[in-house]
C-alpha cells in the first residue's frame, strides 16, 4: 500500500447500525476473553496447590518449581496458537478465529480440572497436566490478536482507545475474578480442603460459564471485511514501517508482560517469600487487579482524549520511579497497608500506558496483517518473557534471599517499555485531536 497521510474529515457520529455492532462486539469479544483468561491465569493463583497434587516432592521448592514450570509450557504453544489462529483470523474472518480459541479453551480447562492426582494415577496425572497447559496455550496464543483487532475494527474512530482498553481490562479483570474467587475458597476452606480440591472448585467455576461465552462468540457480528477508514499521522501500510511498529511492539509487550506475571505472582510472593497470612496474600492480588481494570479503562480513554504517545510515556516514567519504593516498603514493612496500598498504587499507575500501547498498535498495521501480526508479537513477548518470569523470580529469591528481586526485574522490563515507547509513532485519527500532530 503506499505511503499516505490524509486530513480529511471523518464524521465520528455512528448510525444505530454501528453503535449495535460497537456494543455487541465490546460484549461478546471482552466476556470471551475474561473467561479465557480466567482459565489460564487461575492456575497461577493455586500453583502450590497444583503442585502438591499432581508435582509431589519431598522438598516444597522443588515441587513449586515443577508446578511453575508446568504454567510455563501454557506459553510454549502460544507462538504457535498464534501463528495458526491469528492468520486465520485475517483471512477468514475474526469471529471463527475467536470461537475456535474459546473452543479450544474449554476442553483443556475441563481436562485440567477433572485429572486425578498423581497419588491415583501416577506419572499420567502430571502428563494429561502438561497437555492441558499445552492446549490452553495454544488456544489463547490465538485470542489476543482476533480479538484486539476485533475491537479497534468495530469501534467509532473517536472511541478507538476505550474500546480496544477493554483488551487489558478483560485481563485484569480475569486475573480480579481469580483472586476472588481464590480469596474467598482461602477463607471458607481449611488450609487441607484448600490443597485437596479448593483448587478443582475454582476452575470448575470457570468451566460453567463456558456454553455462555462459546454462545456469545458464535453471534458475534464479522468485522474483517466492514468499510475502514484509517486516519493516521504517519507512514502506514509500508513495510519497513509496519516491521518498525512491530518490532517496538515486541519491546513494549515484553515489558508489559514482565511486570503483568510478577504482579500476578504476588500471591505466591506474600505466602512464600513474606510468610503472610493465604487471605492477605489472595486480598493484596484481589485489589492490585481491581484497580488495574479500573486504570486500562482509563489509559483508554487518555488515548482518546490526550494522544496515544503522551498516555504511553509519562505513566510509564512515573511507574519506572514509583517501582524500587514500593517494594522496598512492602519488604521491610509486610504489612496490610503496604502490600495492599503500594502494590495498588504501582499497578494503577503501571496499567495506563498498555491501554494506549494496545490501540496505538492496531492502528499502526493494515488490516490483512492486523490479526495475525498482533497475535504473533503478543505470543512470543509472552512465552519468552510470561512464562519464564515467575520460575525466574522465586529462583533469584532462592539464590539470593533478596524480597526486592520482584523490584529489580519490573524496573530492569520497565526501562526498555519506556525507551520503545518514545520510538512509537504518534497513530490517532488526525481530526478528534489537532495537538497530536
């Protein structure tokens, strides 16, 4: 496609067609994908539980190291899932990308759910594990991208950066619902319960709801081949531009992921590494997530309103100085107060740049890349960076008997977000907001 840079006018007011579509696609694509996400992200949340069922070892370390590194092989299929789903998506269309995904999804949350402990079966409890992590990774290698693209595709191109934040708030939403879910099982449950079964009961949970989101999804309305306009500052549609983007997004994603998967392991963190209370461990990820959904609405709508480069940068400055004090109180304080207050700080702050990253990102790649590309980028930050981030972090702990090994590794991510955020090129429609230009 050649270069171009338009100033043309572009009505933003939508007809009632459009404002259903807008509606069912925020519906449809966001509940699928707090549900997928639930899926995979609650294994983190009971990962010694899971461990001691199904990884048994006469040294606890161990045995959460094996569990751990199970939770990673979700993210080694997830390039694949990505490759295979997100291509598909751009060439047949982004609804059975997405169905296929949340197919997937469900029979691998089933599996993992109802295998028996490796007391009952031996080496094939730990064996079907492995495949369920497999499978789940695959399926959502190719969610991410149909659906980000799913998003920006039907939204008015005023609204482009709320719309898509509906992206990493599902996430955190996901991760909030986990949480609660494991918070509340903490509570109820004797610590024996909790390690025999409470875990089966919160991925059962989020099986039932299954049949809602594969129906959700099957009636989702076709964006790939509706009418776009696409209005941007820069260079769009050439190549050496749209390997340029990727290649920040890339960075960007593997920053974002670090620090998503070490806040994620804050439960594990609290229980193993500050010796808390299991409510308090499952309370201070419960309120981190909450906030984060609160603050990916709200880099949203800053993307709309302020630009996309000016919400990704200066949150992240503030987030790269905030990071060291934080942890630094919560180690020495291990406190409700601290971990509750100082993580829930970090993470709203942290959580407003991915929001205008994620829309800036579908913006700057054509349509019949859109998909896959995204799904591509997204997968490989992950299984490169998600999956090796919470094996990497309790083995430093371990070697070192530092409590700010979670610090050093955000900020070290951190750092690199910021200086690929500062190379992305600015991609708003140019009529809703004349001081991007």
């Amino acid at each position: 496609m050649s270069r171009q840079s338009t100033r043309e006018r572009l009505d933003p007011v939508l007809d009632p067609a459009d404002e259903r579509l807008t509606s069912r696609a925020v519906m449809g694509a966001t509940i699928g994908n707090i549900l997928e996400f639930y899926d995979f992200g609650t294994y983190s949340f009971f990962a010694i539980q899971i461990g001691q069922a199904f990884f048994p070892a006469t040294d606890p370390f161990a045995s959460l190291m094996l569990s751990l590194a199970t939770f990673g092989a979700g993210f080694v299929t997830r390039p694949i899932g990505a490759i295979v789903l997100g291509s598909y998506s751009d060439r047949v269309g982004r609804r059975p990308a997405m169905t296929a995904s949340f197919t997937m999804m469900s029979a691998a949350v089933l599996l993992l759910a109802m295998t028996p402990s490796y007391e009952t079966i031996g080496l094939a409890a730990p064996s079907l594990v492995v495949f369920a992590r497999l499978l789940q990774g695959f399926a959502l290698g190719g969610e991410v991208g149909p659906t980000t693209a799913y998003l920006m595709e039907a939204a008015p191109a005023d609204a482009r950066g709320l719309t898509v934040s509906f992206q990493p708030a599902s996430q955190q939403t996901a991760a909030t619902a986990g949480a609660l879910v494991g918070e509340i099982l903490s509570l109820t449950m004797t610590s024996e319960a909790l390690n025999a079964y409470g875990w089966r009961i919160a991925l059962l949970l989020g099986a039932a709801t299954l049949p809602f989101g594969l129906w959700l999804r099957s009636a989702l309305p076709e964006t790939l081949h509706r009418p776009e306009h696409v209005l941007v500052t820069q260079p769009w549609g050439q190549p050496r531009a749209d390997r340029r983007i990727m290649s920040l997004g890339f960075v960007i994603l593997a920053s974002c992921t670090i620090t998503t998967y070490v806040t994620g392991y804050m439960t594990t963190y609290a229980i193993n590494t500050l010796h808390v209370s299991a409510p308090l461990a499952f309370g201070t990820t419960l309120i981190s997530n909450t906030v984060g959904i609160a603050a990916a609405l709200l880099g949203g709508l800053l993307a709309d309103r302020a630009g996309r480069r000016r919400t990704m940068i200066w949150p992240q400055v503030t987030a790269l100085l905030m990071t060291y004090p934080v942890f630094l109180w919560i180690a020495e304080s291990r406190s409700a107060f601290a971990l509750l207050g100082g993580l829930g700080a970090l993470t709203l702050i942290g959580t407003i740049p991915y929001s205008a990253f994620y829309v800036s990102m579908a913006e700057g790649l054509p349509r019949n890349l859109r998909g896959g590309a995204l799904a591509t980028i997204y997968a490989l930050a992950i299984a490169i960076f998600g999956g090796t981030a919470q094996p990497i972090v309790t083995w430093l702990i371990h070697l070192t008997g530092s409590a700010l090994v979670p610090a050093w590794y955000m900020l070290f991510a951190s750092a690199a977000g910021l200086l690929a955020m500062l190379m992305m090129p600015q991609t708003a429609p140019l009529n809703f907001t004349p001081s991007h230009k």
